[in-house]
C-alpha cells in the first residue's frame, strides 16, 4: 500500500498562528487552523450549513470534491468550497 503524496509547505516562513482566507459559498473567512474538519467548515457560516445542503471543494481544472462531516482538509490560503442541495427533487410528473 503506498501512502499518500505529501505536498511541501509553498510559504514555510509563514507563522503557525496566520489566518488562512477561505471561501464558502463566496464568502470571505479568516481562519487559524491548521486543519479543519467538514463539519468545522459549516459550522463557520451564520447560521452554519445544514443537514440539507451538500459541501463540495472547487478544484480548479478538474472536479469538484464532496467534503464529508468527519473529512479532514488541511487549510490553506485560496480554497473555496460551495454548498448544494443534498437531494434535488426535480418535482411532480404531468401528464
């Protein structure tokens, strides 16, 4: 099993205590953690993202990633993730 591919620090000299800017949903956040879980990154909108709504990464060139509750992300300066509907009921068949 190989393990997985670690990617270097691009700002080494940055302090451990520096606000990451994120975004959710085109909304600006600040914040200092190294890591933070899915369920942490909803908890950052007021009022924090439901139960109803599904949070996905934008990875810029390729495909969107759906973030789950207990997924850890590393923090780092640029991510952007959006929500969308968990279930999407297209709505009622007509005659």
């Amino acid at each position: 099993m190989s393990k997985p591919e670690q990617h270097p620090d691009p700002h080494p000299d940055k302090p451990k205590d520096h606000p990451y800017t994120i975004k959710i949903d085109r909304t600006v956040y600040k914040v200092d953690a190294e890591q933070m879980t899915g369920l942490q990154l909803r908890q950052l909108s007021n009022p924090p993202i439901g139960a109803d709504r599904d949070l996905f990464e934008v990875i810029p060139g390729g495909s969107d990633v759906k973030i789950l509750d207990e997924q850890v992300i590393q923090m780092r300066d640029g991510l952007r993730f959006f929500t969308a509907p968990a279930q999407i009921n297209p709505g009622a068949y007509k005659e």
